[in-house]
C-alpha cells in the first residue's frame, strides 16, 4: 500500500504542477476553501510539487499541513519528485542512471536546495534537512490514484499498450527504467489514452496554455514552473479555477471525456460563494 491513498471515489479537486510556486498554491487553496462541499471533496495533486520555484520546501510542508488538517488528500509522485528521490539514493533505481547528475544540473533543483537552506549540489545535506516524515512518505509516492471515473498520472500512458497491463506496472511501480513513461511521456494529450481504456486520464507534466482534453485525455499543467498560472479542476464538474492568471478560463470541452460524462456549460471560475466564517484552511495557508 503507497503511504497516500491510491484509490478514491467521489468529488476530486485535481492540482496541477505547482514547482515551488507557494503563494499560487496559497491562492488556489483559499479558493478552494470556498467552494460548497470540499470537506467531502479529494485533493489530488498530480505531481511536481517541487523544483523551479522559490519554495518548494513551503509546498511540501502545505502538502502534509493539508493532509493534517483536510484529510482526502493524496500525490501523484512526478518525474520530479522521482529524480530528486533517485538523487538522494532512496530509490532502488538501476546503477547506470546518474541521478545525481540529470536532477542537480537539469531539473530547476537549485530553487529547491535553496528552499531548504542548504548548498546547491549538496545532496548529503539536502537528504539531512528535508524531515524524516516527509522524506518517507515521498519514496513510497504511488505512481498513479485510481477512481471510478478519472485515472490520475503525472505524464499519461502508453497509446498502444493495454490499459490493464499499464495499471499493474503502475500499481507494483517498475523501477527498472531510467524514464519509466508514466512519468516521462511528452506527446499523451496528443496521441490520447489506449482504446481500452475506461476512464479519462488527467495528467501533468507538460504545460499547455489552458487545461486541455482530447482523446480520453485531461492536461491540468498550465505552466505554473514556467510564468503561467496554477490550475484546479473540479471533477466530475469540469469547473476550473487558477492563480496567477487575470481572466478566468472557461470549463474544458468536454470532448473525449469518458466515464466521468459531459460537463456543465456556464459553470465559469472566480464565480464564488461568500467565504464561511472559520474555514479549514485558515491555519494552513
């Protein structure tokens, strides 16, 4: 069993790629706080909290404060967590990856080092100062969480690999690829879930302009990392909202949608009801 929930059932409110952006994640949060029902609603991020950004220390800490405090919350591990993981030597990773290397020279992890007080390149030190809790949830970060509805995956899956074969790999977690795909695959939103594939999955990783659908496919990455906003879609609503973006973005077309049916036209963000007097964000945000 991964050391966050796995499998769920019920409202989600999905998170993209945050990379360090703590006042994003703050925003989106407090907005989410608002929304009628989020004490029965999952919180499913979708992995990368870390790297690029100014604080990804904030946002790993946010993560277990929200995980204290709300409780229906899980993490998909990303290729980002997943190298800093393998960095760190806490992955049983093959010996012919050079982890230390891709993750310190190429993944933004300077932002990272930075947050935890710690030199740049220092991995000893970075191991000694990110908590032991912390650490330990993370190298047992499921590679996907499954719904009724909705399959959560950092990158996607392969087009033409069998679905439920896909599900078992990621379920017994195959440490034997340098670039497992689940985690990796740049071209999902446009080759689009395996035929046989039963429900929509909603993936990460690579930022679009707006969330996107296509194919049995849903992106949530809108460049948080990168000078774009962070983004939360409710499921099975289709509402969107974000932080960091001036004019809010309309629902997802609901094409290629599957299991979770057609969304809700109108629906627009930033249309909020008035905030509750002691909302249970307040001591994490």
């Amino acid at each position: 069993m991964s050391s966050v929930p796995d499998r769920i059932d019920g409202p989600v409110a999905v998170i993209g790629d945050v990379h360090g952006q703590i006042q994003l994640l703050r925003q989106l949060i407090g907005e989410l706080s608002r929304t009628p029902g989020v004490e029965r609603r999952w919180i499913v991020f979708v992995g990368d909290l870390i790297d690029r950004g100014p604080d990804s220390a904030a946002v790993v800490e946010l993560f277990f404060r929200l995980r204290k405090q709300h409780g229906r919350v899980t993490w998909v591990c990303g290729n980002h967590e997943y190298s800093m993981l393998g960095a760190l030597g806490l992955l049983p990773c093959p010996d012919y990856v050079d982890f230390s290397g891709r993750w310190v020279e190429h993944y933004g992890a300077k932002e990272t080092f930075e947050s935890y007080g710690v030199e740049y390149g220092d991995l000893d030190a970075l191991r000694a100062a990110i908590p032991q809790e912390h650490l330990e949830v993370m190298v047992d970060l499921p590679w996907a969480v499954e719904h009724p509805d909705f399959l959560f995956v950092h990158a996607g899956l392969e087009p033409n690999f069998p679905f439920e074969t896909q599900l078992r790999i990621l379920r017994e977690r195959d440490y034997t690829q340098s670039h497992p795909p689940w985690m990796y695959t740049r071209d999902f939103l446009d080759t689009g879930a395996p035929l046989d594939c039963p429900t929509t999955v909603v993936v990460g990783h690579v930022p679009q302009p707006q969330v996107r659908t296509s194919r049995g496919a849903m992106g949530i990455d809108t460049g948080a990392g990168h000078g774009g906003p962070l983004s939360c879609v409710l499921l099975p609503e289709g509402r969107v909202f974000q932080a960091g973006l001036s004019s809010p973005q309309p629902p997802p077309a609901s094409q290629g949608i599957r299991g979770g049916g057609p969304f809700p036209r109108g629906v627009l963000p930033g249309s909020m009801p008035p905030p509750r007097k002691q909302p249970w964000w307040k001591r994490i945000i």
